[in-house]
C-alpha cells in the first residue's frame, strides 16, 4: 500500500496547486497549466511526437510519473523519453503583446512545442524557465474554425519532450538514483514544478534584484522584450530614456518609502524606522514597481522583502559565531530533503509545503538545510514569512562517487586536494561548467529570499571540485551572505564555515578548528532513528543509530545534547544540524515519519533541549 501524506490523501486532481509560483514577482496575470496531461514513454530515438492512438494515458502534472500521486507509477529510464500533451483554450483577452509558458523545473532535458512550432527547450533538472510562445499560438475566428470547426478562442497544443539519464552520467541529480537505498532515494524525472502562462506586455519586468541591509534596500529593476537601444533592457544594459521604474515599500497598506529609477541601474532606498526581519519577528516589507513610459504604465509587479544581514564575527569570549543583523546568532537547524512518499519532490500542496516549516520551527528549531535540493519559489516565501532560516545547498552531480571520496572521511581518512578531477568523479569539463552554470542560476533565482543565510556548494565530496573557487565565485555573485565551501569532509579550507559532520562516534570540538578562524559548525550529526509501524516506506531501516521505543529514542537524544552538543556550544560551536527533519524511504532517522503524520519526539522535549543550545552560546547574546 502506498504511504500518503494527508495532503496527498485529500489531493483534487482538479485543483493541484494552484497558487502563484513567484512570490517576489507577482502579475496579474496568471493560468495555470495544472492539472491531467496526456503521457507517453517511448524509445530515446523517437524524435515525433505520438500520433493521437499511441499515448499511454494521463499524468497528474506537476507529478512526476514515478510518484504515486501521478498516477502513472512508472520508472522513466535513461534509455526512453517522456513525453507530454495538453490542449487548452485562452481565456477571452487573456493574449497580449506577449505570451509567456513558464515550467518551475522538469527534470532533466526537455524541448517544447506549441501548436507543432518548436519554442525552445531547456536543459538542467532543477531550475525555472521560460518560453515565449507567441509567434506559435493560434489566434482569431478564422483561426479556430480552421482548427476547431467552430466559432470562439482557438485550440492551443502544449507538447513537451523529456530525457532523463539520472545518475549514468554527470548531470546535477541530488539524491535521486535508479538503484535507490539508503541514503540514496527514488530518481524521478519530467515536470516536478507548476506549468502556468502569464500575458506580458512588449517591454515588460523580468527580474527585480532586491539586496537588503539594516536600514535600506538596494532594488535593480531587469527587463525583457523588444530591444531598447545599444545593451537591450533584457540584458540590464541603457535603456530608452523615456522608460522609469516606479518603486513604493510599504508595511500594512502604508508607503513608508519611494523612488523613480532607471530600469538597469541599483537604487538605494531608505527605510525610515526599520522593522528587522528575524525568525523570532519574521516582518516582510512590500514592495510594488510600476514600469512607465511617458508617464504612462505599461507593466506592474508585486513582491517583498526582509531588511536583515548576515555574516560572521566574534562573540563576547572571542569565539567566531554567525551574525544575524550584526549580532551573533546560534542556528539551530535540521537537515532537510525535501521528499515526500506520495508526491517525490513534489509537496502534495502549498500546505504542505508550509507544514514542515512550521513543524521544525514548533521543535524550536531556527533553520533548515535544504539538501541537495532547489524547492519551488513558496516553500521560501514561507521560510520568509515565517521565520525560518535557510541554509541552501547547491545540487550535487559528477559521474559515480569513489568510497574513499565518499565515505571514508566518515570515519577518520584523510581530506584529499579537490584539483584531482577523477578521484572526485569531476573529469568532465562540460560537467564542471555545466556545475558553475547552474550554481549562477541558483544565486539568480534565490537571491531575494530574506530567509537564506548561508550557501552550500558541496556536501561530502559529492562531485566537490575547486570548492574554494567555488567559493569564490558565490562571493562575487552574492557578497551578502555565508558560505559552507565544503561541507561535511575534503575542507579545502576556504568559505566562511569550519563545517563537519560526526555520526560514528562522539562529537567532540577540537581547539585547532577554533583557531582557524572561521565559524565552526556541526553540520550533519546524529540521524537516530526509530520506525512507526504503519508509518514506513518499507521493511527497511536506516540510520546512524538504531532504536526500538519511543523512550529509548528520547533518552537517546536527551543525552547526546546534554552530554555532548551543549558544552561544545559553550565552547565556541556555532551552529547545530540534526539529521534529520523527516524520514525518507529507507531512512528511518527523522523526527517525523515520512508521512507527516507522527512526531516521534515529545516536541516540549526538543524545544526545551534547542532553547539550551541558545543559552549555552550565552556570550552571544
């Protein structure tokens, strides 16, 4: 029997996650793509689409279709194609100058057709894109009787061809693989991430890069569309002198500041009497743009912002400690993968999604580690919004991964050089840019979420290479915020971060880490496990520490703080990361079971065991 979460069990496959997928952008106009395609899986030689017999049946979009919640429960092989259709219809007036077909993520390559016209395609498996599809849709009377033999808006087709090779080659997977187990968990493969169309106009708003600090926030307005003189406004360079951004901050429906720039060009904007966003007091600031020309609007958008800054420095005993607002701060946080039993990297619902936020922040917990994993642009709104810090792992690729790479750090073995580009399953050039390609990608699409505090560009060698260039490179696209080079193992001593992780034996904090001058961090520990009949994946059970009963688990993880994090947190430690915040598949080691539905630990328990921590970093505060 499938496990399910309860929102995957009260899912309306005619109203799958419907809500707007970019927070910190909002147009009004907005259709979502949501809802039953037709699918087919062919050979990786068929170029053409199947004819109208050949479809295989219908796939809940934006379910994979290995994912129960799908509806098609089928393993997509690196040898075979996915392919998708749906037809629809536009709303009366919905086109206008420009239409634009947006996919949150498909997994991994993917080309696209509107109405048999190619518009373009999209390679990599965790990143948004966008198509403009005018040129290709249908338009008037004349059109739709031709199509549709009837009066009325036309008939739109949607096709779109997917190749997924998983882990048999470089290409960024995170934790998916064909032969999952253990810590390795189901691939999954095609559209994961809402479909939906926005009208735009010529000219219009593609990107605002906000940038905040105590007291002000930097806005640069981007835009898209028709070239406006030498540079273009889609590439943020001059633009025609008539154009102006428009920019109100407001708090409860009340201006609080304002400004006229020129699109492309920063602007600071003063925030008089500044409310700090912290998890504690998570205020969001909104921030609205018009885009005018002559005096005229021709484009406005909605988003948001947080005024806070991250960074590092001494604490009151001398200790380098993460700093929220200028002040030290103690991150206590778990680990995070982001999968889910019914739905794989799909939350069954913007609920859902917000769950887990909110289940770590009322076991007291101050920050997530997204693993290895770039979740849909509400899952950090709702970090925003809520309070939640965000430690954002970048996606791991690289061909198969070496035990002494991988796994025997784990255990005492030697750190090694991350320039040998073959131990570290690195040798592909393409690979490596393709990585670098995808971290800029990563930056660009996050960057505005007030909740992310610190980015992690490799965890345990997974495909590490040059992570202090790494490094380097995330500090000159976002100079912001922290950096956890490497984290876990192979430290090539760069980034912000002494970062390690301890399962086998005892943690215990070495003086040599806190003299090396960056904060030191647990950044993986523990991963007690415990399974809940009727609550599992399956008869397997993983995890670094295996328990029978609730109490046992509980005593357990009592004394590990107690006897071994709290007096290394007196001593300097800067940040805590459990694993992990649910169980996944095989993993029984999380603090809820996979389905959502049990909390294993008493959760006063845990809250009292995190407020420790904090007050064990007491020169901190």
């Amino acid at each position: 029997m499938t496990l399910t979460t309860p929102w995957g069990a009260d899912l309306d496959p005619d109203a799958v996650l419907q809500e707007y997928p970019r927070p910190q952008l909002v147009r009004d106009s907005y259709l979502n793509l949501n809802g039953y395609w037709q699918y087919a899986i062919t050979s990786a030689r068929r170029e053409l689409a199947p004819a109208e017999d050949e479809w295989d049946g219908r796939i809940l979009v934006p379910f994979s279709p290995e994912a129960p919640l799908s509806g098609v429960n089928r393993q997509l092989q690196p040898q075979q194609v996915l392919w998708y259709r749906r037809t629809l219809r536009l709303p009366a007036g919905f086109a206008g100058e420009r239409v634009l077909l947006h996919f949150g993520a498909v997994d991994q390559s993917c080309t696209v057709t509107v109405n048999g016209i190619d518009v373009g395609g999209h390679d990599g498996g965790y990143l948004p894109f966008s198509l403009d599809v005018t040129a290709a849709l249908r338009s008037g009377a004349a059109d739709a009787a031709a199509v549709e033999g009837s009066a009325g808006e036309p008939e739109q087709e949607i096709v779109v061809r997917v190749r997924d090779i998983s882990n048999t080659g470089y290409v960024s997977r995170g934790k998916q693989t064909l032969d999952r187990g253990g810590i390795w968990y189901t691939a999954q493969s095609g559209i994961w991430q809402t479909v939906w169309l926005e009208s735009v106009p010529r000219i219009s708003i593609s990107q605002l890069v906000l940038v905040p600090s105590l007291d002000s926030v930097a806005v640069t307005v981007l835009l898209d569309g028709e070239p406006a003189g030498a540079g273009g406004p889609s590439s943020g360079g001059p633009v025609t002198a008539e154009l102006q951004a428009v920019i109100t901050v407001s708090a409860g429906g009340r201006t609080v500041a304002d400004a006229v720039v020129v699109p492309g060009t920063p602007a600071q904007i003063p925030v008089p009497d500044p409310q700090l966003w912290t998890p504690e007091d998570p205020f969001l600031y909104d921030v609205t743009v018009q885009l005018q020309a002559a005096g005229e609007t021709i484009d406005s958008v909605r988003s948001y912002t947080g005024l806070r800054t991250f960074g590092t420095g001494p604490d009151a005993a001398g200790h380098t400690r993460l700093l929220l607002n200028g002040r030290p701060y103690f991150h206590a946080g778990l680990l995070d993968q982001g999968y889910w039993p019914d739905g794989l990297y799909t939350a069954p619902s913007d609920e859902a999604l917000a769950y887990d936020i909110q289940a770590a922040k009322d076991l007291g917990f101050t920050m997530l580690r997204k693993h290895i994993k770039i979740e849909p642009l509400r899952w950090y709104y709702h970090c925003d919004r809520l309070g939640m810090l965000v430690w954002q792992d970048l996606v791991n690729g690289g061909r198969p991964y070496r035990p002494a790479i991988a796994d025997a750090p784990a255990v005492g073995a030697r750190h090694h050089d991350d320039g040998d580009y073959k131990a570290f399953g690195r040798a592909d050039t393409q690979g490596r840019e393709d990585f670098r390609t995808e971290l800029r990608g990563t930056v660009d699409l996050l960057r505005n979420a007030a909740s992310i505090a610190v980015w992690v560009p490799f965890n345990e060698g997974w495909g590490q290479f040059d992570a202090n260039a790494a490094a380097d490179l995330l500090r000159g696209l976002d100079p912001t915020r922290s950096i956890d080079h490497a984290s876990g193992w192979h430290d090539q001593g760069g980034g912000d971060l002494k970062s390690v992780h301890v399962y086998f034996v005892p943690f215990k904090l070495h003086r040599g880490w806190l003299k090396d001058g960056r904060a030191v961090v647990l950044s993986e520990y523990g991963g007690y496990s415990l399974r809940v009949p009727g609550h599992t994946f399956n008869d397997k059970e993983f995890g670094y520490r295996r328990f029978k009963t609730p109490d046992a688990l509980l005593k357990a993880y009592v004394k590990l703080h107690r006897k071994q994090i709290e007096p290394a947190v007196a001593r300097g430690l800067a940040a805590t990361v459990y694993t992990q915040l649910t169980d996944v598949e095989d993993e029984v080691n999380g603090l809820l079971t996979y389905d959502r539905r049990v909390v294993k630990i008493d959760a006063g328990t845990v809250r009292g065991l995190n407020a420790r921590l904090v007050a064990a970093a007491s020169p901190i505060r």
